[in-house]
C-alpha cells in the first residue's frame, strides 16, 4: 500500500488547487476522482462549457453586432418577413 501526506477527493477547481498547494509544500498527494476525466464538473460538463457554447453561437450569429442604440435588435430581413 503506497503511503501519501494528502489525500485529495475531487479534483474540480479547489481540488486541483489544494493539490498544487500540496505538492508545492513537498507532500506526496493523491487526487480521487469518480469520472474518468479530471477536471470535475464545472470543466467537463457543467459551467465552463456551457459558457464557452453560450459565447461561441452569440459570437458565430453575429447577434451582439445586431445590437440597436436603443436596447432593441436588428434582424436580417429574411427573419422579419417569416410568417
């Protein structure tokens, strides 16, 4: 059985901190983790993706461009006269 100084569950945004922190202090650190990429929910799934999809469509629409003075939207004409 491996011995180490710190036992890291999780390995999202704080687990991967605190085992930097550890290995950096020069303990031996062991990160569990339950899926099989690391990273935990907020890289592979959860907030973070879903962010970057959210800005790659308002981005590839072009919807922010369309953006009026007054708060409204402009809409290609094909858009406007769908009925």
């Amino acid at each position: 059985m491996q011995q180490y100084d710190l036992i890291v569950i999780g390995s999202g945004p704080g687990g991967q901190r605190a085992a930097i922190q550890g290995a950096k202090a020069g303990k031996r650190v062991a990160v569990v983790e339950k899926q099989a990429a690391i990273g935990g929910v907020s890289v592979n799934t959860g907030t973070i993706p879903s962010k970057t999809m959210r800005e790659a469509v308002l981005h590839l629409s072009g919807f922010r461009q369309r953006k009026r003075d007054d708060g409204g939207f402009e809409f290609p004409s094909a858009a406007r006269n769908r009925k």
